[in-house]
C-alpha cells in the first residue's frame, strides 16, 4: 500500500530545518557518560591503597579504544549532567533529521519515478 502523499516535501524541508535548529542548540553536548567513579588517588599510604577507593564525580569515555575518565568537581555537576543530557537529546534530534530527509528523499523519488521530473517543491528549491 502507498505512504499517503498528504506529507509534502516542503513540510518536510521545514521539518528537516527545524530540527537542525533544535540539533545546533544542544552544542554544550558531551559524548561521555556521566556519574560517580571510584578510583585510588596514587599515594601509597592511602586508605585508597588498601581497597577503599574515593568516590569521584566523572566523565566516562572513550578515546582511540581506551576508557577515560575526566573529574567532575561538585560545582560542576548540574552543568555535566547536562551535557551529557544534551548528547542524548543530539544523537535522538540527528536520527529525527536522517528520517524525515529520508521519507523526502523518497518522495521525490516517487515523483521522479511517476512524473519524469522532480516535485513543484523542489523546483522552487524548497529542498
Ligand atoms: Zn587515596
């Protein structure tokens, strides 16, 4: 059965392009994930040598293969979890965008197919 055509491909170049917007507003991302680490500090006469380890607000990631982690001082906290937040919300807004390009790309496909030329939107550049 046929997609319905009641979707036109400038209400979805308009979609496309306010999705983009919402896309460049998440630019403080960070693609890490964000939450307390438990790690030794380094000095021999520690408690953390003995296996109690210090708990630690960090970033997780990965860099050439390799686990990171980057502290998170406690005043910085709210701002990480954001970031880490607005990552999420960027790798959803892209996948939002690469399916409505996708459904236009189809469309036009089809009036290609149909018509022998593009959409009357894509003639006046809507696309
Ligand atoms: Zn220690």
């Amino acid at each position: 059965m046929p997609r319905s055509r009641s979707v036109t491909t400038a209400a979805l170049a308009k979609k496309a392009r306010a999705t983009a917007k919402a896309l460049a507003s998440q630019y403080r991302l960070i693609k890490a994930s964000f939450g307390s680490a438990r790690r030794t500090c380094g000095k021999p006469s520690c408690r953390c040598a003995k296996g109690f380890l210090h708990e630690a607000l960090a970033f997780t990631y990965k860099r050439h293969g390799r686990s990171m982690c980057l502290h998170v001082p406690k005043g910085m906290q709210t701002q990480a979890r954001q970031a880490a937040e607005a990552y999420a919300q960027a790798k959803k807004l892209l996948q939002e965008l690469s399916d409505t390009n996708l459904q236009k790309f189809e469309i036009e496909g089809q009036a290609i197919k149909a018509n022998g030329r593009p959409t009357r939107d894509a003639e006046r550049g809507e696309v």
